[in-house]
C-alpha cells in the first residue's frame, strides 16, 4: 500500500469511528431507560453519589478505592491485570456495587488454637526481635560510612511529586518508583493502554491528535502519533521507559502501547491528563497577576532543570535537552504550575558514562522558537551543552509569552506567539533566519514590566535568554533560582505583612 492509500484509509477509518461514536452516542440516548444505578464514589465524574451505566465496578488501585459505572465498551476494565495492588469487580443490578469490597478486606478472623500460636508465633517473634536487631547493626554500621553521590545534588531534584488529590496518576508514579524500575512492565503498559475509552479529541496537529480517555473511571490523556512522526513515539517511549523522569514539572508518563489497526500502525502514549490544556491554550482565555506568572515561570524553569541535570545515583539520570520547548509543549496544572510534555526529539548525554544520543528523528524543532545558531547553522551538533543552550533559547520566548498576559498596574496585552509582529504565521526557516540572526530583532518588553518587582527581574532574565552568543545565555539553574529566591521574597514579604497586621 502506497502512503497516499494509508493515509487514505487512515482517514476513511477515523470517519468510520465518527461515525460509529454518533450512532453509539444517539443509541445511548435512546436507551437511558435500560441503563442500571451504581454507587459512585471517588471518581470526578460522580454526582450525588450515584451514576447511570451499562455495569457497576469496584476498584481498588493501590489503596484508593474506585466506584462507578462502566459503558459496555468499558467492559474490558472489570478484568484488570493481575498484579499487587489491582483489583477490579463488575456487577449487573442497580446499586449491587454498594456493598463490593477487595477480597480480604471483609474475612473474619479464623479460629487458631493455642497450640498452633505456641509452636508459630514464639519462634515468628523470636525471628522478628533478631531481624530488628540485624537491620538496626547494619543501619548503624552504615550511617558511620561517608556519604556518596547524594549529597552531590539539590534534595528537591530527588522529590517525589506533591500536592493536590491523588489521581490514578499518582498512584502509578508510586507503583513504578517503589522499585527500581522506570515505569510499569511494558506488558502491563499493554493492557492498560487497551483497556481506556477514548472519551473527546482534546488537540490536533501534525504530530496527530491528543485525546482525553478515561482508565477505571479516570482521565487519562492519549497521544495518538501520526504515521509521519513515529520516530518521536519511539524516542519518548524510550525516554520514558529508560530514565527516571518522574517531577511534578514533567509530564507523568503511564503507558506506551503499539497496535496494528486495518493494517496500520498505531502508536500511543498514555500521560496524565491536564485539563486546563496546553499553555498555549490557556493564555488564550487567561490572564495573571505577577504572583501567577512567577508561579509559571518558575514551574517551567524548574522542570527544564530537571531536564538538563544529570543525577549521579542509583535512581539517577542522565541530562536531557528537549529541543521543541514552546507554549504548546507545556501543560497547565490545576495547581497553577505547568509542567514540561513531547520528548520526541529529545537528546541524551551522560558525563559520566560519556555518551551523547542524539537520536535518528528526521524531525526538527519549531522554527518560530529556533535559536540564532540553529537558524545559520553554527550550532556544535556534537556538544550536549548546545542543545541545552538552544532549549534557554526558547525558555525566554516562553516565558516573554507569559509575562504579556500578566496585568500589571491594570494593563495587559494580547496573547501574541513569538515573533508576531515580523514573521508570518507558518514562517520559513529563512524568514526566521533574517530576523533572528540578520536583524538580531528581539521581542518587545512593555514598559509595565519595569515598573514591578517581579516583573523586572523576568524581564532581565529573558534578556539573559536571548543573547546571540549561546555560551552567554544564563543556564536553567541560574533562572530557576534567580526566581526561586523572587518567590521565597514574596513569601516572607506577605508573612511579614500578616505580621504587621
Ligand atoms: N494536550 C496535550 N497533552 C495533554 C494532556 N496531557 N492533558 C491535557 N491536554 C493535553
């Protein structure tokens, strides 16, 4: 089959799927009545503690329990793989997952007889006192030891992420991170990636479409990569299932799955979902004050440090340059930080084990966010620092697109992309390259921005991003904690302001 006939029948397949998602949508409709009543708890679809469904469910991920309704497309969800920590249960009458618990959670204590404690349960507990004893010697032995590696890096670059109710996601992150392993076996990955409902298209483009999909009741968001951009599947999907990347600042990775459809290729990538979108959406329909825009900047900066930092440890990682940072790369959490996603054209670099992997992607950053050595083709494609150099690049523009939608003393301006007022939509690399590097053009910093604490040193810092020499540009350490510290002085500045009060 030629490319043109697969994409053809690509097409004709998705129409089929609309097709078949609109009968199935006016169907359910028409039968509502035949649908039975399930408890609903702890998922953020339940109202009133009750839902309408084809079948109740129970689950139970990790500890948090989960009732709902399934549709029958959803049915697969009641057999969930069989490992600790997963159980899932379905049911066929209204309210009959009202009493549904994981097995074990309701067993009534078994009779014993003495003489069965005498001849276990001494000898258990003679064993546990000697254990105890063994691991507080070996605690002992090893706290005199000097300290290695740990201690070379910032204890927040090792934090787990926090904040906020735990979602399903959180709940994997603790799974996966609990051992030594990267993220859930990759057969798991499977069956989970097979057993979500693809609910509403949340972003198109040519990298393919990003879907939202519910997984035991909650959302999850799936990549679904077009046929032209499978090199940036297999990198992220590599990335991901390599190296330790769990921060609140990064995208949270679930699962990879590849399927054969019609005879094509279909390539996932299961993440969190963020509903309020791309942060490009979001500036859209938002505007900030100072404190949220310095919330922002320095979620961003602080996600592209984890990035850059090589950790040296047993769960460390290597550093990484991203290459294709920009507004529509970057998500909005509820929590008003954003946090970094598309590693598809990432490269890898260890010092340590002295290795650079620029990978095979055919593909190329976006050229509106390309820095000037990129642009004229100087850029030392053999150097990791480059790459990390070029990323800085596109850090300032993110963050100039951030500050505009910032009111300071009551004004502020259009969202606007970068470069809006010299290059057209779409521009070319040349087009690029004339005012980039020809023109040395900058983007425009409102004078409101001079007038405000905060504003001002972001302001300066985005100067700092944009010098035309790479190896002048500040690094992501030194943004993150140029804003660390405007943070932590807004703090104790309110602190002291409560005080006065
Ligand atoms: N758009 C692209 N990725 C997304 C995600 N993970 N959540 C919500 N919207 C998205």
């Amino acid at each position: 089959m030629s490319a043109d006939e697969m994409d053809r029948a690509a097409m004709l397949s998705v129409l089929l799927a609309l097709i078949y998602s609109r009968i199935n949508t006016v169907l359910k409709a028409q039968s509502m009545d035949d649908k039975l009543w399930c408890v609903c708890e702890n998922t953020h679809t339940c109202e009133d503690g009750t839902c309408n469904g084809d079948m109740c469910f129970f689950t139970l991920v990790h500890g948090q329990k989960v009732k709902g309704c399934f549709d029958k497309e959803q049915r697969e969800q009641c057999y969930v793989p069989r490992i600790t920590g997963l159980y899932a249960e379905c049911c066929n009458s209204n309210y009959c997952n009202f009493n549904l618990t994981a097995p074990g959670d309701d067993k009534k204590e078994p009779y014993v007889p003495e003489s069965v404690i005498m001849l276990v349960a001494v000898p258990l507990f003679v064993l546990l006192v000697l254990s105890i004893t063994v691991c507080g010697l070996v605690l002992w032995l090893r706290s005199r030891r000097p300290h290695q590696h740990l201690q070379e890096h910032e204890p927040s670059m090792l934090k787990m992420p926090s904040g906020g109710d735990p979602t399903y996601g959180d709940i994997f992150d603790e799974f996966c991170t609990s051992g030594s392993g990267t993220g859930l076996p990759y057969l798991v990955q499977r069956t989970m990636a097979r057993q979500i409902s693809l609910v509403e298209c949340v972003g198109k483009g040519r990298y393919g479409e990003v879907w939202r999909g519910t997984w035991m009741g909650e959302s999850v968001a799936v990549k679904i990569f077009s046929s032209r951009d499978e090199q940036s599947w297999f990198r992220e999907t590599e990335i991901y299932n390599t190296v330790q990347l769990r921060h609140e600042n990064i995208l949270g990775f679930i699962a990879s799955d590849m399927t054969s459809k019609n005879s094509s290729t279909q390539l996932w990538l299961v993440t969190h979902f963020h509903e309020l979108g791309s942060l490009y959406d979001f500036l859209q329909y938002s505007t900030l004050d100072p404190e949220g825009c310095l919330r922002m900047c320095l979620s961003v900066a602080s996600g592209l440090v984890h990035l850059h930092t090589e950790i040296l440890s047993t769960q460390g990682k290597p550093a990484i340059a991203h290459r294709d940072l920009k507004s529509r790369n970057i998500l909005v959490k509820r929590n008003g930080q954003c946090c970094i996603a598309d590693l598809g054209l990432a490269v890898i670099h260890s010092q340590s084990n002295d290795y650079l992997d620029v990978g095979n992607n055919p593909r190329v950053g976006t050229k509106r966010y390309m820095a000037p050595e990129v642009l004229d083709e100087s850029i030392r494609v053999d150097v990791f620092e480059s790459y990390k150099q070029t990323d800085i690049w596109a850090l300032g523009l993110v963050l100039w697109e951030i500050t505009r939608r910032t009111i300071v003393n009551g004004i502020v301006e259009e969202y606007r992309l970068p470069f809006f007022d010299v290059v057209p939509s779409d521009p070319s690399f040349e087009e690029m390259k004339k005012v980039v590097c020809v023109d040395q053009y900058r983007p425009c910093l409102h004078n409101r921005l001079h007038s405000h604490p905060i504003l001002s040193t972001i302001a300066k810092i985005m100067k700092e991003c944009w010098f035309q020499s790479p190896s002048a540009r500040l690094t992501a350490l030194r943004v993150r904690k140029t804003l660390a510290k405007l943070d932590q002085d807004q703090d104790s500045s309110t602190d002291k302001l409560k005080l006065d009060v």
